[in-house]
C-alpha cells in the first residue's frame, strides 16, 4: 500500500492500494482507525475518523486530485 501522504500528527497517513475496489477512493489509515475517502465526492464511504484527521485529509486530497486520480490509474488498470 504505497503512503502518499502523511498528516501533521505524522502516525496518520493517506494510501493507495493496487487492484482495488471501485470507486476510485484513499485509505486514510492510523493504527486506530481507518477510513475510505472517495474521491469523487470527498466522503467517507467505509469507516470512521477524528473530524481534525478527517478535514486535514481532505483538504489535501482536494489539493492533489489530480497527483491521486494520475496514480488510481496507476494503481488500478482495468481490462
């Protein structure tokens, strides 16, 4: 699972998985919890977070959508 980012408190962290589900989405992940972000619509569709984690990531990933949409392609060949 490739870190792509991590947060000011630097245990949470932004990933990508290879060959993973639909939609195209990023695991915010800390070793408490775990949420999925989608990245369409900027919610989270799987899990939960802490509301300071949760607008950090989301801020960023509004930031680098383009950087996170160029690696699900990567990431995340279809036939």
């Amino acid at each position: 699972m490739p870190e792509l980012h991590r947060l000011s408190n630097r245990r949470a962290r932004i990933c990508m998985y290879a060959d993973d589900h639909v939609p195209p989405h990023i695991h915010l992940w800390h070793p408490n919890w775990e949420a999925l972000i989608d990245l369409r619509t900027f919610t989270v569709f799987r899990g939960s977070a802490p509301r300071g984690e949760l607008s950090e990531a989301i801020a960023w990933a509004r930031e680098n959508l383009e950087l996170l949409m160029a690696k699900w392609e990567e990431l995340n060949e279809r036939d």
